[in-house]
C-alpha cells in the first residue's frame, strides 16, 4: 500500500522531467555561456555607458534609457527620448519626445548567434556575416565592430530623438566624429586616451566601432543572463526547477505551440512576425519599414526571453504589462487586438497614450497575422500559471531572483518560489 502511495507520488516527477529532457535534446537546447570580462574593455564600456558627454547636450546617456533599475530597459510602454529626466519608472518626460517603440531590454545581445538587433531588425547580419546597418559604415569602422551589439550600441549616439539632440542635422558619420571628439578633447580626454590604450593594447588610431565594442563589454556582464534556473537545469542541476516550472517547459515546447518561434538558446528564431499586437502611439508599420516589402507590415522582431519576467511592458509598443496578458492574446489574437482596452495615463507622460483604433490599420493587422501563430489554445488556468512560472521566474537569473519577489511575481503562484541553487 506504501509503496503504491509512493509511487503515485513519484510518478508526476518523473513524467514532468523525461518529457522536458526529451524536448531539450530534440531542440538542441543548450545552457548560454559568456566569455570571461575584458576588465579594461568592461572599466570602458561602464565610463561611456554613463557618460552624459556622449550626447549632444550633454544631459542624456546610454544609461538613461537601459538601467539596472529598468532591467536593462527603462519598464515603460514606450521609451522617452533626449530632455527626457530620470531613468525605469521614474522617467519623466519633461522636454523629451515620446518614442515609437518600446525600450527593448539587451540581456545576451553581444554573442555571436544572435542575429537582428531594434524591433524592425535595421542591424542585422547577412549570410557571410557582414553588418547590416542603416546607415553606412565606414570599412574601417566595420572592420573593428566585434558583434552585432557592438553595431547597435553607435546608432542611438546618432539618432537626434535619442542621444545626439532634438533638430540636429548631423549625417551619422558627423555625429560620429562629434562623439569622439567630445571622448578625446573633452573634459574626461586624459582619462579616455589612458582607458582606450589599456582596452585596446597596440592600437594607435581609434573610431567608433571600438566605442561600440566597448559599450558591448559593459552589457555583457553588467545585464546578467546567462546564469538562469534554466541555465543551471541545462547544466545538470535537475533540482533548481519546481514541478511546476518543469510543466510549464513542456507545455511551451508542446500546446502552446511556443517553439514555432521562441525556439533555440535564445528562446527565438530571430524572425519576424505580425501577432496582431495592438499599437499604442503612432501607427508603426514595423519591419516594412525596413524592407518595404508588404508581406512585412506589422513584422516585428521575435524577442529573445531570458530576464522575461522582469523586462515588461511587452510587445513592441509597450501594449501589455504582465505576462498572463500575453498568453490572453494568443488565445485569440483577433479578438485580443479587436477588444482591447487601454488606459494611456501615466505619470511618465505629459499627455495619455493614444491606442491606435483606426480600422484600415487593424484590418491590415489582421490580415496579415503570421501564420505561425498559436490560436485557440485552449490551456486551463494551471496550464497558464505552469506556463507563466516557466517563462517568468525559470527563464531569471539568479542574480535577479529577489527582483521577482520584490515584483510579486515570485510567489504569486503555487510552488513557483525560486528553488534552491
């Protein structure tokens, strides 16, 4: 009788933690690792990142919009850009403009896999690994670029609504050469010439694309999230995942149909897809405005998920705040987009969020809804916390374990507490 007991007892654990192992072999999942810190390229990155020189007014810096606080982001539906004041939450927009999209979060953006960076994908690498940018970049500066961060990281320096100043008409490669010169003739010149030649041993000539390589560094280790419980189970510490964390893997390797595109190290495949988002703020078009190629409207990039728990308000343009309202629209996305509802006042803005309700843009919208994406699912309330537990506190780094329950996201489901590690 005992030993029956035991063994219904047992049975769920077993079941829960082959399945899971059968889906990270077949997937070819594995546990994302991070060089060891360049500790003078990282001293450098950290002095540019926080550095309000950068930016043509001085009064904005790379640190303003993608904060620790922020969890690399800034925690607002929308970003806010250059004469904005604060950083995450406390981001005010005073003489700032209202972006279009919002902040997304860097969390293991510098390793070589990955493969289009911004929400319309504008960097990205081609087949024989050049840099794809939108504007231009110099042979030499190409050449010095180290990963696709390092090409993202020079272009918010450059972009007047961001860094280099509202109504300015610098070209890129002018607002370029003004950043290195307020770096090397600056106020912090003898600093910067001294930290440039310890990152950068033998170099004698510096551009922007080893600026970039240095921010990269900095983002590298200063946004931990290679060291997830999810890390840690790939790595052979089965223990560290509940029960229900385990089921919530499953079911997004399975029903939920998640894998069409979240799949790989990253939890994506780097592609682009229309999931019906409903947009807030100015009718963005999306990776149409890359390509324009039709078949591209509302195409935005498929987010990575590691910190996932952590880096709301999601979706391109901000429009969801939890994670259980995420998995409500892939229920039925046509009528989450047609039904939505939006309160767009917040302290952050001078004005409310507008939602977008014009109806040729959502008949475009949903016209156009990828093909890949999961409809009617049908998942029971436990499906959807499993689910939740899984993406929300398994996929955290374990740095950032405590910032879940200071969110209350933690402990707002059954066994789904952090286990030990």
């Amino acid at each position: 009788m005992f030993a029956a007991l035991l063994l219904l007892i047992l049975l769920p654990l077993s079941y829960a933690q082959t399945d899971l192992d059968h889906y990270v072999k077949r997937f070819k999942i594995n546990p994302i690792n991070i060089p060891a810190k360049n500790k003078p390229l990282y001293d450098l990155g950290f002095k540019l990142f926080y550095d309000k020189d950068l930016s043509g007014n001085n009064n904005v810096s790379c640190q303003s919009c993608h904060s620790l606080t922020g969890y690399s982001a800034d925690s607002l539906p929308l970003g806010l850009g250059e004469g904005a004041e604060g950083i995450a939450l406390d981001r005010i927009q005073k003489n700032g403009l209202v972006l279009n999209r919002n902040t997304p979060a860097v969390y293991n953006l510098s390793l070589p896999d990955v493969r289009a960076l911004f929400w319309d994908g504008r960097v990205s690498r081609d087949f024989d690994g050049n840099w794809i940018a939108p504007e231009p970049l110099e042979p030499k500066v190409a050449k010095t670029l180290s990963s696709l961060l390092a090409v993202q990281s020079i272009f918010p320096l450059v972009n007047p609504e961001e860094m280099l100043g509202k109504g300015s008409k610098l070209s890129a490669k002018e607002g370029w050469d003004f950043v290195l010169n307020k770096i090397f003739e600056g106020r912090f010149k003898a600093t910067y010439k001294k930290m440039f030649a310890e990152a950068f041993p033998g170099e004698k000539e510096f551009n922007i694309g080893h600026v970039g390589n240095a921010m990269a560094e900095l983002m590298r280790h200063h946004f931990p999230g290679h060291n997830t419980l999810w890390d840690l189970y790939l790595r052979g510490r089965k223990e560290v995942l509940s029960e229900r964390m385990k089921r919530g893997a499953v079911l997004f390797h399975t029903k939920a149909n998640c894998t069409f595109c979240h799949n790989g190290n990253h939890f994506t495949n780097w592609d682009f897809q229309n999931i019906g988002t409903p947009q807030i703020g100015a009718d963005d078009k999306g990776r149409f405005n890359v390509t324009k190629n039709y078949g591209d409207l509302y195409k935005f990039r498929v987010a990575p998920l590691r910190n996932v728990g952590l880096t709301g308000p999601y979706m391109h343009s901000g429009a969801y705040k939890t994670l259980w309202e995420v998995l409500e629209h892939y229920e039925d996305p046509v009528s989450s987009l047609r039904n939505f509802r939006w309160d767009g006042k917040f302290k952050n803005y001078r004005d409310p969020l507008n939602l977008d309700t014009d109806s040729v843009n959502n008949d475009t919208r949903e016209r156009n809804l990828s093909r890949l994406l999961p409809r009617m699912l049908k998942l029971t309330p436990d499906e959807k916390a499993d689910l939740v537990c899984f993406l929300g506190v398994a996929l955290t780094d374990v740095s950032l374990q405590m910032d879940l329950i200071k969110k209350g996201i933690a402990n707002e489901i059954t066994d789904c507490s952090p286990r030990p590690y």
